[in-house]
C-alpha cells in the first residue's frame, strides 16, 4: 500500500499532492515517458484544456496497459509552455485524479519538443505484487 504523506513540519501543497509517496519493498513500478497530445490515429488537439485531457486519458492508457489505474501513481512530472495555464492545469488534474494525491512537480518551460505542444506529462506508478 502506498502511503502518501504532508508532514506538519511543511506548507501544505497548494493543490492536490502529496510531498512524499512511500512505496513499500516488493512493489511492481511502472515508469511511463512524457506523454503529449496525439491520440492512437495521430490526431493531435488544439488549446490547452483540450490537449491536457488527451494527455491525461494517454496516461490512463498507459497504466491500463501495465493493469494499473489513476489511484496507483506515485508521482506525476508536467512540464507546460505557459503560467498563465497553471491555474487550469491544477484543476483538470485535480478533477481527474479523483482526489488521488500523488507527488507532483509542474514546471512552465519556454516550449515541448514539438510546436503547438501545450503541455507534457510523465509518471510514475506503482503496485503491490
């Protein structure tokens, strides 16, 4: 079982987090690489809601094909082009993490690896074997 922790000798995250996730010996991982906004045909999205929720359904993609779900991420690393996103961006993740607080970092970068790409996001997941 994962324990996510927020010490009280800390700031409280500003959104839904944790600063620290325990995984236990004997855990499975899954490391899944920056995951951007094209779906299985190609298509790619257009503006920043519309791109962060491909992101984040790719990501459900790829936990589902280690048989893993949302509520088994350790850590999620995003990288957006824009601060004035990062508002949004607090909020479709929360939304879509169910309340599920694994440890994140958010960076705003001068841009992806492809032009038009809003935003990247990579993880971490682990489970009990």
């Amino acid at each position: 079982m994962l324990n996510f922790i927020n010490p009280d000798t800390m700031a409280p995250p500003p959104s839904n987090f944790s600063h620290v996730v325990d995984v236990p010996d004997g855990t499975r991982m899954a490391f899944i690489s920056g995951q951007v906004a094209i779906d299985k045909d190609g298509q790619k999205f257009e503006g920043f809601e519309a791109q962060c929720k491909q992101v984040l359904h790719n990501l459900e993609l790829a936990l589902a094909a280690v048989d893993m779900e949302i509520t088994d991420l350790v850590r999620l690393n995003a990288f957006i082009t824009d601060a004035g996103d990062v508002g949004a961006f607090r909020d479709i993740r929360d939304a879509w993490s169910g309340g599920h607080p694994a440890a994140s970092t958010l960076v705003v970068v001068s841009a992806l690896a492809a032009p038009g790409w809003k935003v990247e996001i990579e993880a971490v997941a682990a489970r009990a074997k």
